[in-house]
C-alpha cells in the first residue's frame, strides 16, 4: 500500500505543486494567455492565494510522510485538494467550460487522500 501512496501521491503533488506555482508566479495576462479565462473574473489576490493553497496542499500531502512526522497530516492536505478541486469543477461547470480535468484530478486527489490514511494508520 505504500507503493501506491507514493506513485499516487507524488504525481498528484507534483501536478498541484506545478499549477500553484504557476498561479503564483506569472501575472495575470500569462494565466489567461495559458488557458486560465476564469482569473478574468476573479481578483488577482484569490488567483494567488489558490495557487499558493495548492503548492502548500503538495507539500502537505507528502512531507508529512516522507518525514514521519504528524503523519495525519497527509490525508488532511488530500482532503483540503480535493475540495479545491471540487470548487475548481465548479468555476468550470458555470462558465460552460469542460471541467473533465478538473473533475479527474479531483477524483485521483481523492483516491491519494484514501491511501494516505491507510498508509498512516
């Protein structure tokens, strides 16, 4: 079980860790020019500050494992992405746009939380 938390886990922090930092670091015209047409209607401060929740949700998933430190930790973190993720499903969904990588990430985020409990329990 704790292969697969870690194939698991370690793909979908990365994916997360990637997005959020995107989010963070490029200005808001990169966003929207990369295919991010929701951060026209959302304040730059909240585009921040998602993606900052989600490098800090990658970091939670992971760390706490890997170090053996407040191990419950992880599928806390799992749990907090994948309420992003829902919410990210459901930006999508009201301004008509496919929000199927939304909702797969979600679900593989939910499934990493799963294993993560049982791999600290």
């Amino acid at each position: 079980m704790t292969a697969a938390f870690w194939i698991v886990a370690g793909l979908v922090a990365v994916l997360y860790a990637g997005a959020g930092a995107t989010k963070v670091v490029r200005p808001r015209s990169a966003l929207q020019a990369a295919g991010m047409g929701w951060t026209e209607s959302v304040p730059l401060p909240v585009v921040k500050l998602l993606g900052l929740a989600e490098v800090l949700g990658a970091v939670g998933l992971v760390l706490p494992v890997a170090l053996g430190v407040a191990e419950v930790l992880s599928p806390v973190a799992g749990a907090c992405l994948t309420v992003l993720m829902a919410g990210a499903v459901v930006v999508h969904l009201r301004r008509r746009e496919p929000a199927v990588v939304q909702l797969a990430l979600a679900v593989v985020t939910l499934g990493s939380t799963v294993l993560a409990a049982v791999a600290v329990s």
